[in-house]
C-alpha cells in the first residue's frame, strides 16, 4: 500500500513535467490543490486522498480541455 501512495503521489506532483499539454497556467493554477493532496495521500490514503484527488482531477481537467 506504502508503495503505491508514493507512486501516485509522485505522478500527481510530477503531472506537469510530463504533459503534453501542460502549460504554466494550468501548472500554477492546481499547485494548492497537488500540494493537498499529496499531503492527504501521506496523511490517509483513504476518504480524504479521494477528495481532495476529485478536487485535483476536476482543475486539470478543466484546464486541459
């Protein structure tokens, strides 16, 4: 389980080094919302890592879209 926190906890904070589409706007503009959720995924992994990955998901989409 440790693993694979630290897996997506990795690929969330790196998202903007690895997309295609990436630009500084949509990078600067979900920075909170990486930040809060590696720390939940450090903190639970559970209800809270879900959350605040909805919060996280729902930006990057509306940003790359």
């Amino acid at each position: 389980m440790r693993a694979l926190i630290l897996a997506t906890l990795a690929v969330s904070l790196s998202g903007c080094v690895t997309s295609l589409r990436s630009t500084p706007a949509v990078c600067d503009g979900t920075r909170s919302e990486r930040v809060a959720h590696a720390d939940a995924l450090l903190t639970d992994g559970g209800p809270l890592s879900v959350a605040t990955g909805s919060d996280l998901l729902s930006k990057l989409h509306a940003g790359c879209t």
